[in-house]
C-alpha cells in the first residue's frame, strides 16, 4: 500500500486517489486457505505394475481417494469461481483508472495551456488549486502511472484465461471421477471377494492416472490471484522511472 498513500497524499482531493483504496486484499475463503487434505502426493504411491501387483489394496485406496477428490474437485471449482471474479474486479478497476487517469491527463493539459498563454497560473483543475510546478509534477506522476497499470492489463487478462482454462478441466475431471465411483465400488467388492471382472487391470490403471491428473488439477487450483499493488509495483519497478519535466512541459504543451 506503500504507493497508495504516497499518491493518496500528493493527489489527494481528485477522483483518482478513490481508485487505490478500492484495491484492498480480500478474505480468502477457507477453502483456500490451507492445502487441501489429500493424501498427495499420491503420483508416487501407484504405478501401473503396482496397481497389477495388488489390485485389491489399489482399488481400496482409489475409492477412498476417488470420494475426496469429489469433494475438493467441487471445492476447488468453487474457489476458480470465486478468483475468477476477484480477478475481474481487479481489471475492470484496473481499466477504470486508466480512463480516469486519461481524462485527468486531458484537464490538466488543458488548464496548462490556457494558463501559460494568459500567463493565469495558478488555476483550478476540479476542486485542485495548482500552481504551474505542481501541475507538471502531477502530470508526470499521472502518465507514468498509466504505464505501469497498462502493463498489468493483459497480465489479468491471461489470469482471467487461465482460471477459465483451469475451471474447464477441473469440470471434465470432476464429471469423469464422479462417473467412475460407481464402477471402481463394484471393482473393489469383486476383488474382495477373489474374483476379477473382464478389462479389470485396464479400468484400474485408468482409474490411476485419473487420481493423477486431479492430483495437478487441484494443485493448479490452488494458486492465488496476483494483487493489482503487487502487480503495479512490478511495473513500476520494471520501469525506467518517470518521464523527464521537458518530456511532460512537451507533452502538456502539445495540441
């Protein structure tokens, strides 16, 4: 929040300050709080000759795991919605500012040029009174933050995409685990009892990559969200600092 209360203090009384006190972290939900219980990582546990080994004792295992892989497969789907929609917020305040920012830009351009020909400064942009340094001063801050956040708008962009590409597959796992508790219940009682249905090792071993793909799933589910402050202190910290004043005197000078 370091920027935020820099800016805030240097700009404070404009519509822009409004827009770095919206960007608060918000509660994570106690889904996403902690890892997931799972029994992983599990990927090492089972093997294709291991489940053809001990059929009995990997079918036992993937119906205990099967049902908790139901649960936080919901779960986790629960949460990419809820990220998907922090996310989103974050953009569209993020996009929201930009024009903002773009339109202060304008005023103060405007107010620069019809003070330097009437030699009329200070003036008043909004409810601001500026004097001719202070303007230049704010413009600069204004377009080199405009740089920063335009870089993180395609960043968010690809987060939005990546959640969304997330979500698909963790919904056509959860579709296939979901259709495959029935079979592997009947598998393990068929097994219990000394016998073996037609296909049996082909189902288990299918059964075990499944359990290994949620495992990644789940995982990938479980990444945070990226922080508009984390993000437009990356930017910023990526930049080459703020324009020079003769860069900004030219800019507000240009018709």
């Amino acid at each position: 929040m370091k920027i935020a209360i820099i800016l805030t203090a240097f700009i404070s009384g404009i519509v822009l300050s409004l827009a770095f006190a919206v960007w608060q972290q918000e509660p994570v939900h106690p889904t996403a709080a902690a890892e997931l219980p799972l029994d992983l990582p599990r990927a090492d546990l089972w093997t294709p000759e291991s489940v053809s080994d001990d059929p009995l004792g990997f079918a036992e295992f993937a119906e205990k795991n099967v049902r908790k892989d139901l649960v936080f497969l919901e779960q986790s789907g629960a949460e990419l919605e809820r990220k998907r929609e922090r996310a989103r917020r974050a953009l569209s305040k993020t996009k929201s500012f930009l024009v903002s920012a773009k339109e202060r830009t304008a005023d103060l351009r405007k107010a620069y040029q019809k003070a330097e020909a009437q030699s009329a400064f200070p003036v008043v942009v909004g409810t601001q009174v500026y004097d001719r340094e202070t303007l230049i001063e704010e413009t600069q801050t204004l377009l080199h933050l405009q740089a920063s956040y335009a870089e993180i708008v395609p960043q968010f962009e690809e987060v939005i995409e990546s959640i969304d590409e997330s979500k698909l597959e963790l919904d056509k796992n959860l579709i296939s685990t979901n259709s495959v508790m029935p079979a592997l219940e009947r598998e393990r009682q068929l097994l219990y009892n000394d016998q073996e249905s037609i296909g049996s090792q082909s189902f288990l071993t299918g059964v075990e990559q499944l359990l290994d793909e949620n495992e990644v799933l789940l995982g990938q589910a479980n990444r945070p969200v990226p922080v508009v402050e984390d993000l437009l202190l990356q930017a910023s910290n990526r930049s080459m600092g703020k324009p020079d004043k003769s860069s900004i005197i030219n800019f507000l000078s240009k018709q």
